[in-house]
C-alpha cells in the first residue's frame, strides 16, 4: 500500500470546514456538536476523519485533516 497524495487541493464547504475547527477543539463531556450526515460523509470522504467505531460516537482527526486545518489557518492568517 502507497499513501498518495492528492495533486489538487481538496475542497471543502463552509459547514464541514466549520465542523472540521470545532472537532479539533479540546471537548470535555458531551459538549461537541452533532454533525449532520452530509457534512460527516464529506469529511470522511476527504479522509479527514476516521468514521466512528461501532459503539462510540466520537470521530477522530486524521493526519490529513490536521494538515487541512494547518493550512486553513494559514491561508486566513495571510489574508
């Protein structure tokens, strides 16, 4: 197996960049939001959450994720 990286950048809509920022934030308890199907489908299918075990309702980040968010800052702290 390769890990290959995309050669465009991958898109995102507001609502799942959104989600994508409070998902990475520190959550203590219940506090995170629910995530609507269409945003969480988009997330995983851009890898950047790891869908969630049978049981447990917490999404993870994955490297590329945290790579999206990286960048995301970035680009607004330059603008």
């Amino acid at each position: 197996m390769h890990n290959r990286i995309p050669t465009k950048p991958i898109t995102l809509s507001h609502s799942a960049t959104w989600a994508l920022e409070v998902l990475s934030r520190p959550r203590y308890g219940r506090t995170h939001p629910a995530l609507s199907w269409s945003v969480t489908q988009e997330l995983t299918r851009a890898g950047f959450v790891n869908n969630p075990v049978q049981g447990r309702r917490i999404m993870s980040i994955t490297a590329a994720g945290q790579q999206f968010l990286r960048t995301h800052a970035l680009r607004r702290a330059l603008s």
